[in-house]
C-alpha cells in the first residue's frame, strides 16, 4: 500500500498524521551508508543507480521515514556542463577551474539531462518500483549552484561570487541564464522518470541582502517553477538562513516553503498564506534527551496547527554523527504526537 500522506501535506489536504522526512536522510550518520561507501567514492556512488537505490532505501526502511529522497547531489548537473569536479574527504566538493570570466563560462554546455546524467533518471526509475512512500527528486538553485562554480568550492564570505555580482553583473546573470537552462531541464526530465516531488536547494540564498536575492537569484527559480508548471508535480522550494527573504520566497511560485530552524514556524505560517510549509526542527536538536525533544516537537506541530499543509523536516540536513537512534526517535515522537 502507498503511502502518500506526504503528496497529501504538500497539496494542503488533511492528513491522518504529520509526514515527516529528513534533509540529507541517506548519508554518513548511517552505519549503512558507511557500509556501502566504505567500497565506492562519493562521486562513484552517485553514478551507480543500484547503489545509489539502496542508500536511498536505508532511512525508509531503518527509520520509517514518509517520503525517499534521490540520492544523488546538487553538483551532478554542474559537472555534465563541463567543470570537472572533485571531493575531498572532510573538504567538502571541489571545482579545480572555477568559473570566473567569459571564456570559462563558454567552455560550460548545457548537458541533456537524459544523455549525460541518465544514472540519475535510471535510479528514479528503479526507486519508483520498489518505494511504498513518494519519491522527492531535486536540484540546486542557480545562485546556490553560481556560488561552487565561481568560489571553487564551498566558501564562509562568498568573496568572488559578490564581486562578479557587483562588478561584472552581465557576466553573473550570463552564467545563472545557463545554469538556469540546465536545472530546468534536469528537474524536467526527473519529472519524467518518475519523480512524485522537486525540492529546490537553496543553500546560500541567506547571503544575500534582499534586494540581491531579488535581483540575481529568485527570477531564475521563479523560472524553473514555471517551466514545471505542466508536470503537475508538488515543487518545495527550501532558501536556507532564509527567515528574512520569505516574503520573497512565497513569491517563487512553490507549493511548499521549506524553511530553517532560525524562524518561529507559527509566525511563518502567517506569512506563507494559502501554501503549505516544510521544516523545521533545528538538526542539531535531535540531541536533546527525550522528554525535551518531545516538548520541542510537540511544539513545532502546535506552531503548525494552522498550517495550508505541513511536512516535518529538519530546519537544514541531518549532521553526520547524529546517533541514528535519536533520528528514529524523532520519527517516532512526529508520528505520535500528531496522529488523530
Ligand atoms: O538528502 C539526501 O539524503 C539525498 C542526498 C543529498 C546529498 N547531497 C548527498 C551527499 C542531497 C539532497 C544533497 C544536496 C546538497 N549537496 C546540498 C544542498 C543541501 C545542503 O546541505 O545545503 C549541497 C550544498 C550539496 C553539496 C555538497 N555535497 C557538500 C557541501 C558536500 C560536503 C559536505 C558534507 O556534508 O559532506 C557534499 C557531499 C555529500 N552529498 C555527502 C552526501 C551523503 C557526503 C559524501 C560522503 O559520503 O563522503
């Protein structure tokens, strides 16, 4: 029997209980995972769709969590257009050739997301017979995505990414045009795999003062979601640090707000109007002892009573030496407390 108390949340439909999942639920916290990555590197294990099925699995069957999302990484796609691509262990993604004038951003094509990252639409396929819950494919959002090509890497002040904004903003809108091009197609192309749900990741939206995240970010999502319009499919749109661009991010055009653990989730609520929210439980909270996690829980449902829909999720992903055990715990306790 499938389980869609996830696709109902996302549509604002009642709901029998509140269906959670986890932000980056298949990885490193799970002995599992370690298993099976103990074997592959993290890239090999993306372009491995039976590998990448069962890592997807794990917290589904481990932890009971209501909806899978695709294994893979926001980074695959950016790789196809042509920038090699590295991970170092405990460094974090690495692009040797950042991406940081015209000609760097010429030598980029838009890849056909069928051709030259088909591992990932066989991996939809292969989860869609085998999954009871729905199926949550994603990308990352054209700025988030902009940041890894331009710094090189993951950064903390996002020097180069601004100064191209500030100094060279023909050459930065150039590169989100591509890059947008990409991202659209790829989550298309998802859509048709197999894909029940798009989330968008926007790690990095937070950095931007709103006006930028205006001008330079949000009509490149406002144009992925419409471009997605005749899927039919749930889009979650998550800005994290984002509490101060919501009003922004409404406008996006998602179905579902992700949002972090920085904003009261009630006081959310009232600004998110007729859309329904997704969140947002600070990850680092799955350590409190039980009876605290319970309150802390108990309080994010009673914020959300009045929600359009809500998902429980983690305010950003699962940290990697999270105990599993608290996880499930926190699955369990979500399930409990809302159940009717
Ligand atoms: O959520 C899931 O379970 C699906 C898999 C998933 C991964 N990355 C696997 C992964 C998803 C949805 C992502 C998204 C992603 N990747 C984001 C957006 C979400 C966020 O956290 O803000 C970003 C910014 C990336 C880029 C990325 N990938 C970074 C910065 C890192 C290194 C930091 C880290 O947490 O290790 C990765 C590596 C990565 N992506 C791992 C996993 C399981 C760890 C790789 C390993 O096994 O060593």
């Amino acid at each position: 029997m499938m389980n869609d108390t996830f696709l109902k949340a996302c549509r604002g439909e009642k709901t029998d209980y509140t269906p959670i999942w986890m932000m980056r639920q298949a990885g490193r916290y799970l002995p599992e995972y370690q298993a099976v990555r103990g074997n592959v590197t993290f890239l090999e294990l993306c372009k491995n769709p039976d590998l990448c099925v069962e890592v997807t699995l794990q917290p589904i069957d481990l932890l009971n969590m209501d909806a899978a999302i695709l294994f893979s990484d926001i980074l695959i796609p950016m790789e196809a257009m042509g920038t090699p691509l590295e991970f170092h262990e405990g460094r974090g993604p690495i692009f040797p050739k950042p991406i940081r004038n015209q000609a760097d951003l010429d030598r980029l094509h838009v890849p056909d997301p069928d051709e030259e990252t088909g591992f990932v639409m066989d991996t939809i396929r292969l989860l869609r017979k085998e999954l009871s819950v729905p199926l949550i494919g994603f990308a990352g959002a054209p700025f988030t995505l902009a940041t890894y090509l331009i710094e090189g890497g993951s950064s903390k002040m996002f020097w180069e990414t601004k100064k191209m904004m500030f100094t060279a903003p023909e050459l930065f809108h150039a590169m989100m045009e591509k890059i947008t091009e990409c991202t659209s197609l790829y989550l298309q192309a998802q859509a048709r795999a197999g894909a029940q749900a798009l989330q968008i990741f926007d790690s990095w939206a937070g950095v931007l003062a709103p006006c930028d995240f205006e001008e330079f970010a949000l009509p490149y999502v406002k144009r992925i979601i419409a471009d997605l319009n005749d899927t039919g499919l749930p889009i979650i749109y998550f800005a994290n640090n984002g509490a101060t661009l919501l009003d922004l991010s409404v406008s996006s055009g998602a179905d579902v707000i992700g949002l972090d653990w920085r904003i009261n989730i009630g006081d959310a609520i009232k600004r998110v109007g007729n859309k329904a929210v997704q969140g947002n439980i600070d990850p680092f909270s799955l350590l409190l002892p039980e009876p605290k996690l319970k309150k802390r829980i108990q309080g994010i449902l009673d914020g959300a009573k009045d929600a359009h829909g809500h998902i429980f999720n983690l305010g950003h992903g699962i940290n990697q030496f999270t105990p599993p055990a608290q996880a499930k715990l926190a699955v369990e306790l979500v399930h409990e407390l809302s159940g009717r």
